[in-house]
C-alpha cells in the first residue's frame, strides 16, 4: 500500500508544474464563468438525447457543471495518455522498477495521481463556480444538488482507467487520439443500443447491438437523475467501479506483458 | 502438495477476481438500461421521432422493418385463437401479397369458424379458380351463422363488396343477400343492405323478397347507428355499476 502512495505521490507531484498550474487557473476561471449556466435540460424534438438523458426527476444537473466535467475529462485524457509512455520512454520507469514495487502497483499509483488531478481540477472549478453563484445571486447551492454535480466525478473514474490501459498499448498522442475516438463511439454505440431496445425484440440486430454494447461503456448513464438512496446510485457506482477495474485488469495485463526496454 | 494448491489457487484469483468484475459490470448495466428504457416509456420517447430525421429511403425500410418485428411480437404474445388469427393476417399482409393470400388459405383451413377468420372467407368468397381457394355462397352463410353483430354485419358487407369486384350476376348478389330476410337487424347500418337487396329482387322480378326488404329497409331507418347503440350500452352498463 505505502508503494502504491509513493507513486501516487510522485504523480500528484506534477501539479507543481506550470503546464498544470496553468491549468488549474484555467479551470478555476471556466468556473467562475460557468456559474451562471442553468439546469440541463432537453426538449422533446431533441430527439434520441431526450431519451437518452432523463432530467426530470430528482436533483437537477447544472449546465454549468457539465462544462467543467467536460474541461476535466480533457484533462485527464491528456495526464493519463502522456504519463506512462512519458516514464517509458524518458526510462524513469525503469528506475521505478528496479526497486521492491510491482507493475500493477506502479500502475494503480499512476491511476490513483491521476485521478487524484482531475478531480482536483473538477473541484477547484466547481468550488469557484459555487462561490461566484453565491456573490452574484446570494444563493447558496443545496447540498443535495451539489452531490448530484458531484455524482459526475463517477464518469471520470473509468475514463482515466480507460486512457491508462490505451497509453499501456500506443504512445502518448496515439494514446490521445485512440481515447477520444473510443469515447466518441462509445457514446455512438451506446445511443443506439438503447434505441434498439426501443424497436421490437424480433429484430435480429438487437442481440448483435447489445453484444457490441458491452464492449464500450454508456456514459450516458452519469447524467440521468435519479435518488441519492436508490438502487439506480448503488448500480451507478457499481458500474463506475467495475468498469474502472476491468480497464485496469487489462492494462496491467499488458504491462507485465510489454518490455519496457 | 500444498505448495501446489497454493500457487493453483494464485494463478486463480485473477480470474475470479475478472468473473466477479464483469458480473458487477453486466448486473448494474442491466439495472440502469432498464432504468433508462422506464423513464423513455415515461417520456413517450417513440422510435418513429428518431426515424423521422433519417433520410426518405432509409427510413421507409426501416420503418417496415420495425412494423414486421413488432407484428412478430405481437404473434408470439398471442394467448387466444382470435389474437393469433389478427396478429398473423397483419403480419402476413405486411410482408408480401403472396403470404397473405397462403395465410388466408391457411387460417380458412385451420380456424373455420372464428369469427377473426372473416378477413379470410372474404378474400376467398367465389375466388376464381387460379385462387388458392375459393369459397362458395352456402360454405359462406353457412359460417355466418356462428357471428353476431358486429362481425355479422362486416361478413355481409364485406362479401357483398367482394362479389361486386368478381363481377358476379345480381342473381348470386340476390342469393347472397338473401338470409337478410330471416335477420333482425339491431343497426341502422344493414339499411344500406337491405336497400340492395331490394334492388337486385327488384331487378330479378323477385316481388316477394322486394316487399319484405322494402319492409325492413323501412324499420332500419328507425334504428341507431352502431356506435350509439354501443354507447349506450355502455353507459347503461356504467350505470349499473
């Protein structure tokens, strides 16, 4: 466990850096600029995200919130991709390895750290959206609606996890490239599976759609909303867990598979 | 011995550790795709208001492929005869002319006196003989005879609609139209009838069968439509409860 921490230390660590210190500045002023957004919402004519995204019920999600979700998951696809191929090739890697600590520790360190900075960055930009919201309107936001903005943070865990198994195979813009297109035909593939669920169970593509679903995860499922003390949460978190474990499982397969040299 | 269990078991736990992740995975995928499709159900989210914005070609093929996936389904939850009889005619009529027309043939041969089979007796009510079938007038009156209004009244028009397109002779138009004279109409609907078959009588030089549907033809006009006698019989039942 405490190796585990020293390399989620290190990692931490690079928010020292100007490239991240700017960063952070940047997300803290998109907050101050988001705080004004209002509630997500969609209407009837916007067809298949309608479906997709139910709003209705339970604490609303906040545009505003969404926005920084989105500078976060640019964040962590850009940490994540860069980091480990960084080590590789820089052979830092090589110099952690030679001492007592396993690839699958060094590899949960990483994804721990980086974790750990998107969701420093998600905090900091929500934190000042917060403020701002409360100096320019003098509301305060509920804690009920804020753990539902928090709720968000369930979508970043499998998608660090799923950078950091993509940079194991490709190096770093590679790794860029390949995360975003993934994630792009996730939330394609994701769409129209639950279209189909719509159409009649005789259709024979329905069972080749739902197969090919299960290999790229729904993230439309993190903006329903739904109660804090349901089963719909507990499945939430579950499905955010246990996709983060499946990409992790494999990428830790292919670190110890791949040479380093 | 044991050091051997021991390393088996080690090489084992990735795996179970792996089966037990994707069982998670799978049951919350499942849990919150249900949810989803509940809350679309809720939103009267329909497939046609995605379709819409496909282009023309596409759309109609996908529609019609919809529609027969649905009439599928709707077959396979078909508990009685009757639901079975309507739920194949639909789906063979949307499939192709030449599975209707065998369906017909079929659900004449297998379902002959359900009142859902008038579809089929009426498509093959003096079929010529190129038809898979054809139906004569008494095989027809005589599955008649097991309806009432108002799938008795539909048999009657509807046969009667598709001897005018056979082209066939007022004298079978009269003799089809005959038991008409034995009914007791309860709808202003059959006046139409009768006033048919006052005319064929009358162009057969049939005074008897003229008179007698004159007759009737008369009381029917004093009679509701359909629809309100239905209304009333339902606000009549209403009442009573």
């Amino acid at each position: 466990m405490l190796k585990i921490f020293g390399i989620f230390e290190i990692t931490v660590k690079k928010m020292k850096e100007p490239a991240f210190a700017m960063l952070l500045v940047i997300s803290v002023l998109i907050g101050a600029c988001v705080s004004e957004m209002e509630q997500l919402s969609f209407k009837q004519d916007s067809g298949l995200l309608f479906g997709l995204i139910s709003l209705e019920q339970g604490a609303p999600l906040l545009a505003g919130f969404v926005v920084i979700l989105l500078m976060t998951i640019i964040v962590a696809i850009f940490s994540a991709a860069t980091d480990i191929p960084k080590d590789i090739e820089s052979r830092v890697i090589m110099v952690v390895l030679t001492k007592p600590v396993k690839r699958i520790q060094y590899l949960v360190g990483k994804y721990l750290g980086i974790t750990a900075i998107c969701i420093c960055f998600f905090l900091a930009a929500a934190i000042t959206a917060s403020v701002v919201h409360w100096a320019k309107t003098g509301e305060i936001y509920t804690v009920q609606l804020l753990a539902r903005q928090l709720f968000l943070l369930l979508a970043l865990f499998p998608l660090v996890a799923l950078t950091i198994m993509i940079s194991t195979f490709l190096p770093d813009i590679s790794a860029m490239i390949v995360t975003t297109a993934y994630v792009f035909f996730s939330l394609l593939i994701s769409a129209i599976s639950v279209f189909v669920d719509m159409l009649p169970k005789s259709l024979e593509i329905v069972s080749l759609v739902h197969v090919l679903a299960y290999f790229f995860p729904n993230f439309f499922y993190f903006f329903n909303s739904c109660r804090f003390s349901g089963i719909v949460l507990v499945s939430l978190i579950a499905y955010s867990f246990s996709m983060t474990a499946i990409f992790l499982l494999i990428a830790s397969f292919q670190m110890n598979r791949r040479d380093m040299i | 011995m044991n050091l051997q269990m021991q390393s088996g078991r080690i090489k084992a736990a990735p795996f179970i550790i792996l089966g037990a992740v994707f069982l998670v995975y799978f049951t919350s995928d499942v849990i919150l795709r249900q949810f989803v499709l509940y809350r679309a159900a809720g939103q009267s989210i329909n497939p046609n208001t995605i379709l819409d914005k496909l282009p023309a070609g596409i759309r109609d093929e996908v529609r019609q492929r919809i529609l027969i996936g649905e009439l599928k389904d709707k077959l396979l939850a078909a508990t009685t005869d009757g639901e079975k009889i309507s739920a194949s005619i639909a789906l063979a009529g949307a499939t192709s002319d030449k599975d209707l027309q065998e369906k017909y043939a079929e659900i004449i041969d297998k379902y002959p006196s359900a009142p859902e089979s008038a579809p089929a007796f009426i498509n093959y009510l003096m079929a010529p003989d190129t038809a898979l079938k054809s139906i004569s007038i008494p095989r027809y009156h005589e599955y008649m005879k097991q309806l009432h209004d108002p799938e008795l009244f539909y048999t009657f028009d509807g046969g009667l609609g598709a001897l005018k397109s056979r082209k066939v002779s007022s004298r079978e138009l009269l003799a089809f139209l005959l038991p008409l004279l034995e009914l007791k109409a309860g709808y202003r609907e059959y006046q139409r009838l009768y006033v048919e078959l006052s005319e064929l009588a009358f162009q057969e030089g049939n005074q008897d069968v003229e008179l007698k549907a004159r007759k009737l033809e008369e009381a029917c006009g004093k009679l509701s439509f359909y629809d309100k006698v239905l209304a009333a019989q339902q606000a009549a039942k209403k009442t009573k409860k």
